[in-house]
C-alpha cells in the first residue's frame, strides 16, 4: 500500500472514532432542573427531622413507607454495615442507616 493511501486510512479511522465519539456524548440526557418555584421545590425535599422517632425501630417495609412519607423523600435507601454508596447528594432521598440486626441507627436526607 502506497504512503499516502496508508495515511488516508488512518485519517478516516480517526474522523470516524470521532464521530462515535461526539455522538455518544451528545446522546446523554439533560441535567434535570431545578423547579422553576421554589417553594414547590422545597416541597419535594427530604426533611430528616420530621422521622428521628423511628431511630430504635426494627426496619420493615411500612416503616421505610412511613418514614419516607413523613419526611417527604421521594425516595429511599437502606444502608447496611459495609455497604458501598455513591457520594451524589439528592434532596429527594432519605437514607435510613441500620445495624447488623436491621434496627434503625440513624435517618439523613441526602
């Protein structure tokens, strides 16, 4: 293969992983926004305060439905001696923190 043919191939297979490349990221979703009121965006948040008294009990399902009503999360997540969790904070989220036996040792929004 000529010289020039070889750097032509090498040129096109560079434009093309570029193109993969761009495409790729230009396919991730938007960054969710914030809500234009904002008492309705404080509304949506997490209160931890509200849900201390569940701090003892014994987590089951209608306690982790309750607690997440009652502090207004959106969502929740268990978090157990040794579990990984990501570091992102969500306002939306109540973390319910728990011993080896499953006893609620603390409540945090985030």
């Amino acid at each position: 293969m000529p010289r020039s043919a070889s750097a032509i191939t090498v040129a096109l297979a560079l434009l093309a992983l570029g193109g993969i490349l761009a495409a790729c990221s230009a396919s991730r979703e938007p960054q969710a926004t914030a809500a234009a009121d904002p008492a309705d965006a404080a509304a949506s948040q997490c209160d931890a305060g509200k849900v201390q008294r569940w701090i003892g009990e014994d987590l089951s399902g209608y306690v982790e439905r309750q607690a997440a009503a009652e502090s207004g999360a959106q969502e929740t997540r268990v978090l157990k001696p040794g579990d990984v969790a990501t570091m992102d904070f969500n306002p939306r989220r109540l973390n319910i923190h728990v011993d080896p036996g499953g006893v609620i040792i603390k409540l945090a929004c985030g």
